[in-house]
C-alpha cells in the first residue's frame, strides 16, 4: 500500500484550530497552484487551451481567484455560479455556461457577462433563441451524449445512455444546422461521460470521438468546429493504493487523436478546453475534525465534531476517504475503527471498518482528498451548520476564506414580517 500524507503538519494545524475551531477544510495554495500549472503545461501544445474550473467543485471566491490568476475560466451551472466568476473578474470566453433544464435567466445573465453557453438538448436552440430575444451568440457550444458504452483501457467507465446530460449524435447534428440558419457562425462540441476516471486515455478516447464529429459538422454541415471542450471526469487517487493520473500522459494521448483526425481534415486550429473540478482540487483539500467521542459497542467508534454535512460523499456514495491520525502518520494501524459524526443517519460515517493508529479523544484528524465537492455539497440536517474554510498560503501562514456559519445564518430565512423566529436570526437585535 502506498503512503499518503497531509499537505500540514499537526502544530499547523492546532495553531489554526486556536482561533477557528474544528471542523474546518484547509487547502493548500501550493498545491491549487502546480495543479493547475501542470495542466496547462500538458496541454501547451494546444495555443489557446483553456480550463475552465468547475466552480461547483469548490465555489470559493479566493479559489476561483487563485486559479484566473493561473489562467483559468469558470465552468458555471446556473447564475449564481456565474455571479461567482463574474466578482473574480473572469468574463467573456473565459466563462462557459454548461447546464441542464436552464432557466432563461441564466441564459440572459451568461450573455450579459459574454460567457460560451452550452446546450444540453435540441429544444435549448428555441429555448436560447426565445430567452435572447432571437439575438444569438456567434458560437454556441453543443454537449453530446454518443449513447451506448463509453470504455477506456480498464474497461467499462460510463453508460452515456444512462446520464441525464447531453444530447444524441444526430439532434446535434440538428442543433448545428438549427443554428446556423439562426446565424451562428461557430459551434463548440462538449461531451461528460464519465466521474472519477482513472484510466488515462478516457480523455484521449472522448477526444477522438468529439474530433470526430467536429470532422463530421464541417464535412455535412459547413458547420466550423472552432471549440472542443473535454469537460471534467478525470479522477484522483483516494486510495493510497491509487495510481495517479498522469496528467502529461493524458495530454499527449489528446495531441496524438488530434493529429490524426483533426488536422488532416483542415481543422487543426480546433481550440481544446476541459472543466476539471475534482482532480484540481480534491487533493489539495482536506477536511479537519477532532474526536470528541470513544464508544466501543459491537464496533469501536470514534466519534468526531465534522458529520456528513462537511462532506457527504462517504455517506451519499460510499466514497472512500483516507484518513490520518496527525501527530501519528509513522505510527502502525493497530485498531479498528468507525469514524462517525452526530447525524440522526446511520449512513454518517467517514469510515467503516478502517484500521488507524489508536486514537482518543483530542486528536485531530485529516480526511484526505475533500477539497472538490466537499465544502460545496454542505447542508443543514439535523441544524447542523456548515464549517469554516481555511486558505494555507505557500508562506505557511494560514487565512481564512469562509466563516463558519451561525445559528443566525441557519435561521435568516425565517427572518420575515411576522414571523415568530426573526429573534433567533438576529439576536442580537
């Protein structure tokens, strides 16, 4: 089994629970940063690659920022995500707007600021047209769902046909030509088949069939391709046994299909981008807690201060999360443990079954890999109230990017007239 250890030492992390108590996801700056340089530099070859963050991952004003800084875009899904972009000072093609069963409004707010929007199914083309007045964009991206089974090297890693997203080779194929009588000129392709993939040529096989059909619209259609966005899905290793994604390899297998199928068509100034939310951040992430709790019934149990609603992936996907000890990484797993929270759900678990270091209570824990859809996925069961998030700078000096919510914040929508708890929502008014 191979070794997996926090990006923060314990006395970091006890002099950042002195002011803001546990639980708390920290993310390391350092690492937001190479992550995103090292994507860029797979995929450099291409001029003009974008990556576009899916800010749903990790909807942080000063993560978004950290990553524009790096030359990132914004992948949105509804206006309030593009609101996020737009205070980061992320605009125009920058944006992607890429969503399903989208709200007019969105589309409105998605012009205004200049964004790409992408279409998920053939009835947008009237939805967009309606919404914008008749006044479409000069592009608009199409988001394909080629059907079938989607396989990379370790075999089977999606079912297109059993995603909600996307629409067929031939509605796109209607799209383009809908669209063009309407006077787009230009067309993005987008295609998201798979989460969490850790074989590296799922990106090089999408590619290849995204080129393909771009080869395909100009050749039927007169439609020009100038944008192949790959989306996310690549996956990161949870496990300590985990491979990592190597993510030059990815982008050389990408070069390869576009050497073969893209530009021996004339359409070798194809623009690539992807959306990567999870292999970004998950490992520059972590989630905080401390014990609080020692139970041994049928099981031994450490109960913790974090629960499901700082992270809910254990509990929703039974998704594995390693976990350290702080304080006892070199230590042998001795013990047995169910790492558990307070929810009135049984499924509030971090780990079942995990072999740690022995642990009592007092001793901090770090769950690994929750820095994509942990925070972000937060919600209130049981009134339980969301963590704060901790920024650590590459200077070790740590800030803080999110306050932890407030019995105030819980109860600031029953703050209206006449209402009987708008005491509870301000009280110190």
């Amino acid at each position: 089994m191979g070794e997996k250890l926090p990006f923060v030492t314990k006395d970091q992390l006890e002099h950042a629970a002195a002011t803001w108590p546990t639980p708390f996801h920290v993310y390391s700056e350092r690492l937001i940063r190479e992550r995103a340089r090292a994507l860029v530099a797979a995929f450099s070859w291409n001029p003009g690659f974008t990556e576009y963050f899916a800010v749903k991952a990790t909807p942080n004003p000063t993560i978004v920022s950290i990553l524009a800084e790096e030359g990132c875009g914004c992948d949105c899904a509804t206006a309030t995500e593009l609101a996020i972009a737009s205070a980061c000072g992320v605009r125009g093609g920058r944006i992607m707007l890429s969503s399903n069963d989208t709200p007019d409004e969105d589309y409105r707010r998605a012009r205004e600021l200049g964004a790409i929007i992408n279409l998920d199914s053939l009835d947008m083309v009237d939805c967009l047209a309606r919404a914008l007045g008749g006044e479409l964009p000069p592009m608009v991206c199409l988001r394909v769902n080629p059907g079938g089974d989607f396989t990379a090297s370790n075999g089977i890693i999606g079912e297109p046909a059993d995603s909600k997203f996307g629409m067929t080779v031939g509605q796109a194929l209607e799209a383009a030509r809908r669209l063009s009588g309407m006077g787009v000129a230009e067309f993005g392709l987008h295609a998201f088949l798979a989460s969490n993939a850790q074989a590296e040529d799922y990106y090089p096989r999408l590619s290849r069939m995204l080129f393909g059909l771009a080869v395909r619209l100009w050749r039927e259609l007169g439609a020009r391709v100038r944008l192949v966005d790959l989306s996310g899905g690549i996956g990161v290793d949870y496990r300590p046994e985990d491979v990592p994604v190597d993510i030059a390899a990815v982008g050389a297998g990408v070069r390869g299909a576009y050497e073969e199928v893209l530009v021996p068509a004339g359409l070798g100034d194809v623009v690539l981008a992807a959306e990567l939310g999870r292999w970004m951040l998950a490992p520059a992430g972590g989630l905080v807690t401390r014990v609080i709790h020692e139970k041994v019934t049928y099981r031994d149990y450490l109960g913790v201060d974090a629960c499901a609603s700082n992270l809910m992936r254990p509990a929703v996907y039974g998704a594995y999360h390693h976990i350290t000890v702080m304080g006892r990484e070199a230590e042998p797993a001795t013990r047995r443990y169910n790492v558990v929270g307070r929810l009135c759900e049984n499924s509030d678990q971090f780990a079942r079954d995990r072999m740690l270091p022995e642990a009592h209570v007092g001793d901090l824990l770090f769950i690994h890999d929750a820095g994509a859809h942990g925070h972000s996925m937060g919600y209130n069961y049981n009134g339980t109230l969301r963590s704060a998030e901790l920024l650590l700078r590459e200077d070790g000096s740590f800030e803080l990017i999110r306050r932890a919510e407030t019995p105030g914040d819980y109860f600031a929508t029953l703050d209206f007239p006449g209402s009987r708890f708008s005491a509870l929502a301000r009280p110190e008014g």
